[in-house]
C-alpha cells in the first residue's frame, strides 16, 4: 500500500482506502490535515509522504506522523531517534535534540535543504568552490555515520540540509539501517545503485547514491533529468552514466558510480589528495 495521501489524487472523503485513480497499484485514502496542539499550517516548513516538518514556538523543529493510525510511520521515527541517539553530536548532521510528546525535535537549519535552496537562489550565489564544499562535506557525513555502523538507505540533495553559515547537515534517518533496526528506505531510480530491488541497502548503495547528489550539487539536476525512470534504470544496469568531464569533482562522482571507493571515507580524502585506494587520478584538490 502506499502511504496515506490523495493531496494529488481525487478520492473519496470518507477516510477508507480507495484504488489510486492515477496509480491502479497503489491504495490511497483521504485524510484531514493534522497539525500538533499549537501548530498551524503556516509553520509547515515541510511535507512528505508519512511525516511533516512544522516550526515550533521556540523556534526548533518538529518533526511527526501526519497519519496518527500509521504504525509504521511510528516506527520509523522510533528508528530515527534510536539511531540519532547513538550518533550524538557530529558538525556534519542535524543537531538532534530529543523526544517530543507528538514526534522528534531538532534544531532548525538556516538554509534548508541543497535541493531546494539551489532551486531558490542564483547560480552565481553558489559558485564552484561553495559547491565543491558541499559535495566534500557530503562524503564527510556519510563518512562518519558508516564508521557508525549506519547505512544511510536514501542520501539525496534533499536530505542534506544547509545551516547559517552553507555547511551541509545530514538528516533523515527514519529509513535507514542501523543494527537490527531497519526503517525500510531505498533509494529513488536517479540515486539507485542497480542491483535487486529486494537486496538490502549497504555502503556501496549510499556510496553511488552519493555519485548522484554531488552530480546534482555541480550541475543543479539530477542524473539522466531529461529522461524517463525507466530508461535511466536500462542505462544504469548498462554502466551507463552521464558524461562529468567538465564538472568540478567529477572524476570523483564517476568513481562513487563506478565502485572505484571502497568507503566514503576514501572519497573525503579523494577531495584533499590523500586517497591512497590504487587511484590517484580520483583526487580533487582545491
């Protein structure tokens, strides 16, 4: 079933799930919005399938289930703060700052999140080395939370999140796998490493999930943008990947795409000239 939603889809009102008229696959069911006692629409600062992001009173973030009979949603945040917990504080991920009685509190970032304030600003506002930081600053959060024992499950541009002074924030752990915990997330077709859809994300999936977001970090879109999903997945099965010569860093993204790292921790020291993985030509320096 898909999650709770008909915010594009005309379905009947009556809160029971009905066949998505625009997906025969898929369930859907209409659902009132519903926002925290205090809370109103114009603090949403963010909308997905299962969970909202609203701006509190004292100016944090909460983040919580807008379908309150979705257990697995539940689990999923229970997952994220389980797995926050044990990261604790780290300059490359969001600033966790606990339980909140109807989900998770974390500090506010300034900036949102890369997709969206590329999306917003000039492109002479985000000049190369700004963007070359950000793809460094990248592989330094997945770097940190791997040697954690975290496999990340869905690292895309929007899930990196962009404070007051541009620095990337990792965030979104509520899919990701940690231990025994699983919050069940994969990767969209444009991060996607080929591979059965069944099989469970690892570091190399995070890894050319990474190639991906810094190819959308150099180039403002993502992989194959102009393409169906169906023929990106044909060409990523074929090894088939768009040409980076004239990107910053993109020898590096080819190498996330290809499996030439064999951690993300060689694609942080890609970036200062200090990879030592038998492919010197990798290094970017600045």
């Amino acid at each position: 079933m898909s999650p709770s939603s008909s915010e594009n889809t005309v379905v009947p009102m009556d809160g029971k799930w009905h066949v998505d008229p625009s997906n025969p696959m898929n369930m859907v069911r209409y659902l009132e919005a519903w926002y925290p006692p205090g809370i109103s629409e114009t603090d949403m600062l963010w909308g997905g399938n299962t969970a909202k992001l609203v701006r509190l009173e004292d100016g944090t973030v909460l983040k919580y289930v807008w379908d309150r009979d979705d257990r697995r949603a539940k689990n999923c945040l229970e997952v994220e703060h389980s797995i926050l917990s044990a990261l604790g504080d780290h300059e490359r991920i969001v600033k966790y700052l606990g339980k909140h009685e109807h989900g998770l509190r974390f500090q506010l970032a300034a900036n949102g999140d890369v997709r969206r304030y590329l999306s917003s600003h000039d492109a002479s506002e985000s000049p190369e080395h700004l963007r070359r930081k950000w793809a460094r600053q990248a592989a330094e959060a997945l770097a940190f939370v791997h040697d954690k024992g975290v496999i990340h499950s869905d690292i895309h541009p929007n899930n990196f999140l962009l404070d007051e002074h541009l620095d990337i924030l990792l965030c979104d752990f509520a899919g990701s796998l940690f231990g025994t915990l699983d919050g069940g997330a994969m990767e969209s077709v444009r991060f996607f490493l080929p591979r059965d859809p069944l099989a469970t994300p690892d570091a190399k999936s995070d890894l050319f999930a990474l190639g991906s977001t810094m190819f959308f970090i150099m180039s403002d879109h993502e992989p194959y943008n102009d393409l169906a999903d169906e023929e990106v997945a044909a060409r990523f099965s074929r090894l088939e990947y768009p040409d980076v010569r004239n990107y910053a860093c993109g020898r590096v993204i080819e190498g996330c795409w290809k499996g030439e790292f064999g951690s993300a921790q060689e694609v942080v020291e890609a970036f200062s000239g200090d990879f030592v993985g038998g492919r010197h030509d990798l290094a970017e320096t600045e």
